[in-house]
C-alpha cells in the first residue's frame, strides 16, 4: 500500500506528530517524522480499539459477521468469553467459535469459559470441570481464564475453582473476575487469589476499592450493562488499570457504535485523550499479551483513521495493512457459516404454566425487572384463585414468568414478574443467560404455553404472541445466533421488541431484559429451570408467601 502522510497519534511518547507511514507485509515499516507546517491528509492516525470483555453471541451473530460489523467502529481486536455457546453446546460450541472466528477479518481472542454452568442451580447443556478448562487452557488459542462469575467460591476455597485459576496461573495466563459489589477486604482477597480484571463495578467507589487490590477495572457500556457514567473518574485516577468493555452488545446497537462511542463520552467529560485511549488500545494489548499493533515501527499494522479526537468518527480500518473498513461499510464479504444447535422436542400445554392454588388468595414472591438492569429486586403481590389457579394480576403488572429446560425432559419452574408491563400476549426467547433454557413472560399460561412452543419449534429465537399472531427472531446457531448478515438481525431484533412494546411493554429493550432474569449471579430474586432463586441467600426460595409476610 502507498505510505499515509497524517497526522499520527503516539500513544507511548503522548504526542500527536505529522508524519508518513509505510507499511509492508502486513506490518509497518517505518514511521517517518514530517516538519510540523508539511501538508498532510485530513484526519488522525491512531492505534486501533480493543474490547477487553465482550461475549460475540450476544451479538446474535456469529464471529466472522460480528467482526464485519465491529472493524467497521475502528476495532480491531476483541477479547471475548465464549460462555454462552459452551454452555449449550459445550466444547463442541468452542470449536465452532475458534474455527468461524478463524476466517474473520478480525482477531477475536479467546478465553476458556470457567463457569459452565455458571451455578449448581441450573442446567446447562454442557460442563466443564476443572480437568477440562486445564486441558483446554493448554491450547494456544485460549489466551486467559474467562470470568470467575463464581466469586464466592474464590473467597471460600471451592477446590474447583481454585484448580481451574491454578491452571490458568501455571501457564502465565491471566484471569479475569466477575464480582458485583464485592468492596474492601473481600475485594483484596478475591484479587489476591490471581483475579486480574473485574467489568461489574457498581459505583466509583467500588472501583478504586478493586483498583486498589491491584485489578484491572473494565469501564462498560454494553446493551445490557453500562457502568461508564457511575466509574469513567478511574480513567484519571488508576489510568494504567483501565480498559473498555461493551460485555453483551446487541445487533441494534452494534450497527451504531462499538467502542469508538465509550471513547468519545469520556473525552467529552473531560479525561485527558491520552488516557482514554490508553485504556481502549494500549491496556487490553498489554494485559493479554495480544500480538495487536500500536502504531509503533514493526508493529502489525493495526490501525484507524478517525475524523478528529473528540467525535471519533471512524474513516478507515486497517488489520495487518488490509483496509477492512472504509466509511462506514465493511470492505469484507461476508459469508455462509454453520448452524450447530441443541434443541429437543417438546410440546407445551398451558395447565404446565399453572401454579395451583387451594384458596381464594395468595401471597406470592414477585420478580422486580428493572428497565436496562441485570439487577432485579423482589416484592410481593396478593393474587386471587379461578378454579384451582392462581392469577396473574394484570391491573398491577404482575405476570407469568417461566423457564424450561430445552436440553432434558422436566417440568417448566413458574413464578411471577413486575416490570414487564404486558397488557396481552407473551414473550419468549432461547437467550437466557448464562445456561439459555427457553425464558418466556406472558399475561396467561395460554399465551405462555404458545410462546415457549413457537421457540422450541424454531429451535432457538425471541418469539411474540399475540392472540393469533406469532412473530420471531430464528437464531439457528446454539439458539444464541443468527446465519443472516447483522443488518438482518438488527432489524428482526427490532421488530420483535418493537411487538413486544405493542402488547403494552414499556422496556426500552423488552427481549434484553427477559435475557437476564434467569441469571443467578446477578442478585436479588431470579428464576432458572429448577426454580425460583434469591441471588442474596444463594438458594432457590418458595414462590408463595406466609399468609402474613409483607412487601419485602
């Protein structure tokens, strides 16, 4: 390629220096300083983004197509925890993203999943024991240990977490936490036990506990979580620790910005540039150990063009000196990917919703949803019996919420939710996290009933009923991704959120938030296949109340 005459942003030396690139083979060759007053070419050179923790299938595309759609916001190299897929489909499911995420434009970086399942409170449809992540952490195309969501087997001593970060730790590899709200001497302990990274920090001041115990922060702005308002200040204060995350990023919001957006909300709040891009380039290379450039001479040529350092408007993309991003498309073509998939038969009736009642009234646990939150609360509701049944209560938004297990015959766990808002109808999808049974909420075990089998006969997808109508997302791939290109699956994913809204929810992202009321390491009350679960006591808790329990 022709030398690029711009001007070059030095990430080492904090400097910004008009000067002409040359790039062969993939890598640059030289980086020759121009006079300060030369002429060169609209635009900044810089070092790519890194996504320090993203999950790919919960894009609902596959590697090679999510990469299309990220190189195209300036990434150029992504971290990534495949949980999702194995625990669905197991090692089986990690083949299948090393060997799509192998033909990418792109370098998706693997880690081996440490937590499948991610509880003994759920079924997952594959495990994997401390004996296989060490065997797996062996293969060079695993970089680190993926999120220890099971902290509280950190700070007890669980035998088998601690041999899986003993495997990690013997091979030099790093190991990245999970921990939401963990503060202070717990904080300490769980990073002195060889936790290196941590994306679920509540506050600011959680932050610089964990900071401070010498982890790694991940500032986060996913579809699901975002914690970048309540801890962008860690940028100024700790800016060798931090790096960026989008963590679950939806087709949607995919299209519209990756990293390059987090950069330009903290150089609008003032963090000095260079720290900023400290974390979205430099930090993530550095930590893992990637072979990504930094825009040094002999580096891989690895780089983007972007409008200015304030808007961050991404003009072209380079990995390896192949421009794979040029104004807003991506120079790639796509292609057909597999569909592996793990689905059994099974037909629901609606008396399997039901919860049986042998009273006129009944206290009940509710599941408090919060808009745009993976933390749910937990209140109460009084609910009345029609012939032997209880009712969901649709006046005080009280509905159905259910799970069943797609991978072996048992019978659905029932219980009620807040928050939904749906006045008619349900909503179901095979997006469940983190074991990804079939989740549905709906205003009647009827419409339940009729989602949940619209889902299973896909074999994986988000589905909306309503009376007659029934509409869906096919996600053939683990019930998690889609073989159509993201444009596609950006808009199917619109369409059927927006359904949703029209059967009275007011979430902003209904099918976002049903994902994550069966994740049970996220507190307070949730719901997996064997039952109803309070995230604070780590035990499956009853759906009735005593008669004489109060809203909680």
């Amino acid at each position: 390629m022709k030398p690029l005459i711009h001007r070059v942003v030095d990430l080492h030396a904090r400097r910004i220096l008009p000067a002409e690139v040359a790039v062969g083979d993939g890598r640059i060759e030289a980086i020759r300083p121009l006079d300060p007053d030369a002429l060169v070419a609209p635009g900044l050179l810089l070092p790519g983004f890194v996504d320090a923790h993203v999950h790919v299938e919960s894009s609902m595309l596959p590697p090679a197509e999510f990469a299309r759609v990220a190189v195209r916001h300036g990434t150029v190299a992504t971290v990534s925890d495949p949980h999702e897929i194995a625990n669905v489909l197991g090692e089986a499911g990690l083949d299948f993203m090393l060997e799509d995420a192998a033909r990418a434009c792109m370098p998706i970086h693997f880690g081996v999943p440490s937590c499948v399942p991610a509880t003994d409170f759920e079924t997952a449809g594959d495990s994997l024991d401390s004996t296989a992540v060490a065997r797996l952490l062996e293969d060079d195309r695993f970089r680190y240990l993926s999120e220890m969501m099971n902290w509280p087997g950190v700070l007890h001593g669980d035998p088998e977490v601690m041999a899986k970060i003993a495997a990690a730790k013997r091979l030099g590899k790093p190991v990245d936490g999970h921990a939401p709200g963990l503060r202070g001497e717990d904080a300490v302990r769980y990073a002195a036990a060889g936790i290196t990274t941590d994306h679920e920090c509540f506050s600011l001041e959680e932050a610089r506990d964990k900071a401070k115990a010498g982890m790694k922060i991940l500032i986060r702005a996913g579809s699901a979580a975002r914690n970048l308002e309540a801890i962008w200040p860690i940028l100024a204060e700790f800016p060798q620790l931090a790096m960026f995350s989008t963590d679950d990023a939806h087709p949607d919001d995919l299209l519209t910005g990756h990293l390059d957006r987090m950069v330009a909300r903290c150089v609008a709040h003032g963090v000095d540039v260079f720290d900023v891009l400290r974390a979205a380039c430099l930090n993530p290379v550095e930590h893992y150990g990637l072979d990504v450039g930094l825009l040094r001479e002999g580096d891989r040529a690895d780089f983007i063009l972007v409008d200015d350092l304030v808007d961050f408007r991404v003009r072209r993309t380079w990995i390896e000196g192949r421009l794979v991003a040029e104004d807003g498309r991506c120079t790639v073509p796509g292609a057909a990917v597999a569909t592996p998939n793990v689905f059994r038969e099974a037909r629901f009736d609606p008396s399997d919703f039901e919860i049986e009642a042998d009273v006129p009234e009944t206290r009940v646990r509710v599941i408090e949803a919060e808009d745009g939150e993976l933390v749910t609360g937990e209140s109460s509701a009084t609910l009345t019996t029609r012939h032997g049944v209880l009712q969901p209560d649709l006046k005080d938004d009280v509905l159905l919420v259910a799970v069943c297990n797609r991978y072996a015959p048992a019978p659905p766990a029932v219980a009620f939710i807040r928050g939904f808002g749906l006045r008619r109808g349900a909503i179901a999808s095979s997006v469940a996290h983190d074991s990804h049974q079939v989740i549905a909420v709906g205003t009647s075990p009827s419409s339940v009933a009729e989602a949940v089998n619209a889902v299973f006969e896909r074999r994986g997808g988000l589905v909306a009923v309503d009376g007659d109508r029934i509409e869906g997302l096919s996600l053939p791939i683990a019930g998690l991704m889609s073989d159509r290109p993201a444009e596609a699956v950006a808009a199917g994913y619109d369409a059927v959120n927006g359904i949703a809204r029209d059967l009275g929810s007011s979430l902003q992202a209904p099918f976002m938030t049903l994902s994550f009321m069966a994740l049970l390491v996220i507190p307070s009350l949730k719901i997996s296949d064997q039952g109803l679960f309070d995230g604070e006591a780590f035990a499956f808790t009853p759906v009735r109340l005593p008669p004489s329990t109060g809203t909680t």
